[in-house]
C-alpha cells in the first residue's frame, strides 16, 4: 500500500500491486486494474518512487 494526497489534501492508501497505469493531464491519474481512478497531487515520479520503496518494503519483509 502506498499513502498519497488527493486533490482535496486528504491522505488515501492505494495497493500499489493493482495500478494499471498512471498519466498527468496535469493533475496525477492513477487508474486502477478494477477501472477505478484517483486524482492525486504527487507527480508520476513520486509515485512511482513510493511503488518502489513498497516493493522494497515487501521483498525484504521477515515472516
């Protein structure tokens, strides 16, 4: 899961695991595999940054 801002400045977490893609137009769109979209403030580069260090965070989980 990754923490975001949405437009209204309030925090949503989105499973990174079920983005199907992400665009500016200007604003950040995620769209997630089941068609739902988010807008959120963050570019596509700090999103993309977040999905890697929750990667990160889940590859080097101890179970």
């Amino acid at each position: 899961m990754i923490r975001l801002t949405g437009l209204n400045h309030k925090e949503v977490v989105i499973n990174a695991s079920i983005i199907e893609k992400i665009e500016e137009v200007p604003e950040t769109v995620i769209t997630l595999l089941n068609g739902n979209k988010y807008l959120v403030e963050e570019s596509i580069d700090e999103v993309i940054d977040k999905i890697i260090e929750f990667k990160k965070r889940i590859n080097n989980a101890k179970y």
